[in-house]
C-alpha cells in the first residue's frame, strides 16, 4: 500500500473518529437543550402562575386598601362628629360649672346668713331657756294643781255617776210606786180589780239591782211571753220578777219561766193601760221593785 493510500485510511480513520465524537457531544448537548428547555418551560410556567398570584394578591391588597381606607373615612367622620358632640358637651358642662359657681356663691352666702341667724336664733334660745329656768318652779307648782284638780275631777265624776245612778234608781222606784198606787187605788175601788193588784207581787226580785233590754217577744196560747240578757249569772231564775221600762215609764211585769247563765224567758203577768212590751224595752229588777 502506497503512502498516500495510507494517509487517506489514516484521515478516513481521523475523520471518522472526529464524526463519531461530534455525534457523541452533539447528542449529549441535544438531550442537555431539551431538558434546558423543559426547565425553561416549568420555570415559565411556574413564573406566570406567580405572576397570576401576585395580580390576584395585588388585587386583594387593592381592594381591602380600598376597604380601609372607607373605614378610615368612615371612622374619621365619626370621630369628627364624636369631636363635635364632646365639644358641644364640653360647652354645655361649662356653662353648668359657671351656673354652679355662681350658685355656690349664692348659696355661701345664704349659708353666712344663716349661720348669722343661726348664732342670733342660739342667742335667743339661750335667753328664753334662763327665762324658763326662772319659770320652772312655777311650772312644777301649776302642774301640782293640775294634778289635783284632775283627782278632784275624777272624784267629782266618781259622785257624779253614782248620784245619777242612785237617781235612775229612785225614779224606777217612784215609778213603779205610782204604778203599784194607781192599781191599789183602782182596786179599792173596784172589787174585781183585787185579782189584778195582787198578780202584781208574784214572783221575787233579785237581791241586787240590775238591768238588761228585751231580745225577743212572743205571743203563744193568749199570754205574752218575752226574751231578755238577763240570767243566772245576774241573779234571775224562775220566780223572778222583772219590771219592764221604757225610759223612766213603767211598762210591764214579767215573772221568769226559766232561765240560763246569760239568757231568761218569762211571762208577762201585768202590763199598764195602753202600753205594749217591745223588743230593746229595758229590763230592770232589785230591792223594792
């Protein structure tokens, strides 16, 4: 083989090997591009999803600036009319302190007058209390006579009742007296008469003077017969005999049928002329009737 034969193998040879290692580097470099550019592609990508993110945020701080700022309006109007009420307030309480210290003026010198006349009023006092102290002897010694004036009053009074219960007393009595003469007087002179004047004894009166009114009144069988408050515990039973008034004027006889502790009934057995018993007539018995 001639020289240049082996020179073109040996280039051949050269050639090829240079051919076979650009291959190499070029396809190692195709595969490094595409992944560059895939990475390029997902760092795009990932770019504009930030950059959405980020007008969507920006958005957000735009509207929520938008929305703090109508509230910093909002609050400074508020704030403005609040200023202004507090204001107006401050104004009024001002014109209240200067009203109050002008009263409290008024009324510290109402206060130095009073206490002026308080002073001359603790003056005055003290003068009528030596002026009672002079009069208290006195005082004492009418309060003594009132005392026994007031005892002789009440002994008076005392007297008084009892004369006007010892005159009730009497004029029952008289009463009855004139009563019992006018029937002795009628029976002396009619002879039919002495069964009457004798039905006026029946029965006994009770050995202390008492008195109560008539509850009830009934007729039953032609006889008259009565209720009264008198009983047992004041001294009537069956026998006795109470006299019947209506004010200081004679009425009526009855003689008790029977009676209880507090109640009795009886019969009436004589009754003056024209006169009838009547319920609350008073009923009165003792000595001598």
């Amino acid at each position: 083989m001639n020289t240049v034969t082996r020179i073109f193998v040996v280039l051949q040879l050269v050639l090829a090997l240079a051919l076979s290692v650009l291959v190499v580097v070029f396809v190692s470099k195709q595969t490094n591009y595409r992944n560059l550019v895939v990475s390029t592609q997902r760092a795009a990508i990932a770019a504009s999803a930030g950059l959405a993110r980020a007008k969507l945020m920006s958005s957000n701080l735009s509207n929520e600036l938008a929305s703090a700022q109508e509230s910093a309006s909002s609050a400074q109007r508020h704030l403005n009319s609040v200023v202004v009420s507090l204001q107006g307030r401050l104004a009024d309480a001002q014109t209240q302190i200067a009203e109050l210290q002008a009263s409290n003026s008024a009324k510290s010198t109402n206060v130095s007058l009073l206490t002026n006349t308080v002073h001359s009023l603790n003056t005055q006092v003290a003068d009528e209390t030596a002026q009672l102290n002079k009069l208290r002897p006195q005082q004492l010694s009418l309060i003594n006579e009132r005392a026994e004036l007031s005892r002789r009053v009440t002994e008076l009074t005392n007297e008084r009742d009892v004369a006007r219960k010892s005159i009730q007393v009497l004029q029952e009595s008289i009463a009855k007296l004139t009563h019992h003469l006018s029937v002795a007087m009628a029976a002396a002179k009619a002879p039919s008469s002495v069964v009457s004047a004798a039905s006026v004894l029946q029965g006994v009166p009770t050995p202390t003077a008492i008195n109560g009114a008539i509850t009830k009144v009934a007729k039953y069988n032609g006889k008259l017969y009565v209720s009264c408050n008198l009983g047992s515990r004041d001294g009537v039973n069956q026998g006795t005999r109470l006299t019947v008034y209506r004010g200081n004027k004679y009425i009526a006889d009855i003689l008790v049928q029977r009676s209880d502790a507090t109640h009795s009934v009886g019969v009436v057995t004589l009754q003056a002329p024209n006169q009838m018993v009547a319920k609350a007539d008073m009923v009165m018995s003792g000595p001598g009737m």
